[in-house]
C-alpha cells in the first residue's frame, strides 16, 4: 500500500497522531534493510506515488520481532502475577 493509506490504517488502529514526518523516514530505514520494498505506480489522474510491500526477509523479521514482544508481554503477565500475590 502507499504511504498515506498506511498512515490512514495506523491512525484508525490506535496511533491518531501518525504522520508523514515520522512513516516515509522509517519506511526508508526498513527498504535500506531490505524488509521492505517500492514501486512506483504511476496515475493518470494524478502524480505517481510509492506503492510499498514487505519482503520475505520482513515477514521473517515481523514473526521474530512477534514472537519477541509475545515473549515480552508472557514475562511481563509473570511478574505482575507475582506481585499481585506477594505485595
């Protein structure tokens, strides 16, 4: 998808003040790694824009980085648990 459609989707997901200044220099970032990549698509209504896809190294990255924050979020469950039944 282009930019401004993943801002729009980023917004109604949780992040409303999500804006280009903060997207297009992460996006950049994560071409240079290789997780994602771009091609221009080209309107005749209007200027071409960047239409952005994940790579096969970033769906591989977004399972590690998923299973990393599940990890994360079980540990953390674990100790509130904990503190919960020894104040």
């Amino acid at each position: 998808m282009h930019g401004y459609a993943m801002i729009e989707v980023l917004r109604s997901g949780g992040f409303p003040r999500t804006q280009g200044g903060t997207l297009y220099p992460l996006l950049r970032r994560l071409e240079e790694q290789g997780l994602v990549s771009h091609e221009w698509q080209h309107d005749t209504a209007g200027p071409g824009r960047k239409q952005f896809a994940i790579t096969d190294e970033g769906r591989a990255e977004l399972t590690r980085a998923a299973d990393a924050w599940r990890q994360m979020d079980e540990a953390l469950s674990r100790i509130r648990t904990s503190r919960q039944d020894n104040p």
